[in-house]
C-alpha cells in the first residue's frame, strides 16, 4: 500500500508492471525507478499478481477488491459492511476525488444516515461543522469512538489505531500487536492502539 511499492521497485519486483503511489510520492517514484509504469491517477491497481494502492484509505478499497476476488462480491460486501465503509470505490476511481477529499468521513456517514444520533469522532478542524448539524455527539479529543457497529476515527493515524483495534476485535489483541510491530507503527506519544473510547 501507498509507499510500500518503493520496497516492490527496489526489489525489482514491479520491472514492467504498471503501479500506483499516492500522488505526492509517484513522480519520486518514476524518477527513481524507470522501469516500473508510474499511473499517478487510480486509487489501486491490479497488474497481474501485484496489487497496489494510492494511500491507506485506497487501501483499504484495495483490500475489499481482495476479498472479492477471492471470495466473491457477497463476502466483500458483508466485510464493508462490518466495517462501516461508506463508500466502495473502484481502482480506476481518480485520487482527486473532490467530493471525497472536500469532506470529512464522519460528516459523510451523517449525511447518508448511519451516524445520525450516534457518537462519533471526527478531525478537529470539523467537530464544529459536524456538531452544529446536530442529531449526534461528537466527541472531542478523541482519537477513535466505538459506538455500537459504528467506528470513526479523527484522522490518517487514528485510523490507523482504528483498524488495529478492528483487527483485535476480529482477531484477537496479540495479532492486532504483531501487525502494528509488523508496520512499525509506533506513534508519539504511544496511544493504545486497541484501546478505543467506546
């Protein structure tokens, strides 16, 4: 995902293949590697067995399109459907999306109903925007809120903290410690990552 395909390139495992980044890194990824198709636009790309992804959201339309492949569209749906994904894209989808990127996931989710009259985190720049439209609690300071079958984070990191703790939930505490080890995510100061404000 995003920036993990420069370990693909340097490995020599994208040569010749066609590869997304996120758009801030694919022109340092084109410069650096000449021999890899550098597409700038989609959020993921599929060519031939190597998958990649424009950012950590892409990745998770990237991880669904996983689950569908695997195991058909059925299972993807009921997987988005657990983790309360708004809106499945599809790889060929533009990373300027301005609709996407002008919003804030939370107010989405009050837009299209599932957050109305739930608790919820959201960025600080926008708990004023999503509290004024009333028909919920936002809860400030909060890096990620579970609230029922709904969980919304503040930002990029708290989401990170969000999904490792949807790992434990699903997976146990212990893989959801071996995954943040594995993508050394250790954040200052250490927020619990499996710990979330419920």
């Amino acid at each position: 995902m995003c920036s993990g395909v420069f370990l693909l390139a340097a490995a020599g495992l994208v040569e010749g293949r066609r590869v997304t980044a996120h758009w801030r890194r694919a022109g340092q990824l084109a410069a650096q590697h000449p021999e890899v198709t550098v597409d700038r636009d989609p959020i993921f790309i599929r060519d031939g067995r190597v998958w990649t992804s424009a950012g950590v959201t892409a990745g998770m339309d990237l991880a669904l399109a996983l689950v569908e492949d695997d195991l058909g569209p059925q299972v993807a749906q009921d997987v988005a459907r657990y983790l309360v994904l708004y809106l499945r894209r599809p790889g060929s989808q533009s990373q300027f999306s301005v609709p996407l990127w002008a919003k804030q996931p939370a107010l989405l989710l009050h837009e299209a109903g599932p957050a109305r009259g739930r608790r919820v985190a959201t960025h600080h720049a926008h708990e004023d925007a999503l509290a004024a439209r009333g028909e919920g609690t936002v809860v400030r300071g909060a890096r990620y809120v579970v609230d029922g079958n709904l969980v919304t984070s503040q930002g990029v990191s708290a989401g990170i903290d969000m999904a490792l703790w949807l790992v434990g939930r699903i997976h146990g505490r212990p893989h959801a410690r071996a995954v943040r080890r594995y993508i050394q995510y250790d954040p200052a100061p250490p927020y619990l990552a499996d710990e979330p404000l419920t």
